[in-house]
C-alpha cells in the first residue's frame, strides 16, 4: 500500500504542471520580491513591474526551460522573452484597472499572480516550448 501511494506521488510531482507550479512558486516569488522592491524605492507599479519582468525573465527561462520543459539551450529564448512581453503587456492593463478600482498596487498585483501564472503556462506549453508537429 505505502508504496503504491508513493509512486502516485512521485507520478504527481514530476509531471509538468507540477514541475510548472514549485519552479513558478520560485519564480514568483523572486519576481514578486523584485516588484515591491521597486515599489518600495518610489517607482510607479508599471515601472516596478515592467523592471521585475524583465529580470524575472532572465532568471525565469533557466527554471522553466531546463526543469519544467526539459529545454537547456538558449534557441527558445526569443519566443520566451517576447511571451513574457505580451503577458506583461496584458498584466500591465489588469494591473491599472485595478488600481482604478481603488485597490493598492501591492494587492492589485498579488491578486494577478495566479492568472498570469496560468496564462504563462499555456503560452510556455503551446506557443514558446512546443512540440514540433509529427512528434
């Protein structure tokens, strides 16, 4: 019995959307600590923003690439960094309806966090690392 449930956790933990999850908790979080970094030093919350996406880009494609996706080579960086452009864009204008709402930059982009997490696994899974067709 114990191992049975073992296996069924092992199966769980190392499949991609898991893998997807631990590496994006990371992630988010070193992207998350970047922003209110730069909320703290007075940026506006797209400047901060836009600045913890770009690091958090760099830093992100190496987690992402190699662990969730099992890509190391560098020839899928340009779709990743123009996937994080277009998610940023589409965070950039979530972010400021809420704000308009009346919500605090901080809470407006905390709330954001876990759909551009799921957006950003769609687009890494069938735009920026898919498979080649016939494969």
């Amino acid at each position: 019995m114990n191992g049975a449930v073992i296996g069924i956790l092992r199966r769980v933990f190392d499949s991609q959307p898991m893998r997807f999850v631990m590496a994006g908790v990371l992630n988010t979080a070193f992207g998350y600590t970047l922003y209110l970094i730069g909320l703290q030093l007075g940026f506006a919350a797209e400047v901060a923003l836009g600045i913890s996406v770009f690091i958090g880009a760099l830093f992100n494609y190496f987690t992402t690439a190699r662990y969730v996706f099992n890509h190391a080579a560098m020839n899928f960086m340009p779709r990743f960094i123009a996937a994080y452009a277009v998610i940023y864009g589409l965070n950039v204008l979530a972010l400021r309806g809420l704000i308009l709402l009346g919500l605090s930059a901080a809470l407006a982009q905390g709330l954001l966090l876990p759909v551009a997490a799921a957006a950003s696994y769609l687009i890494f899974k069938f735009v920026v690392f898919r498979k080649p067709t016939g494969s």
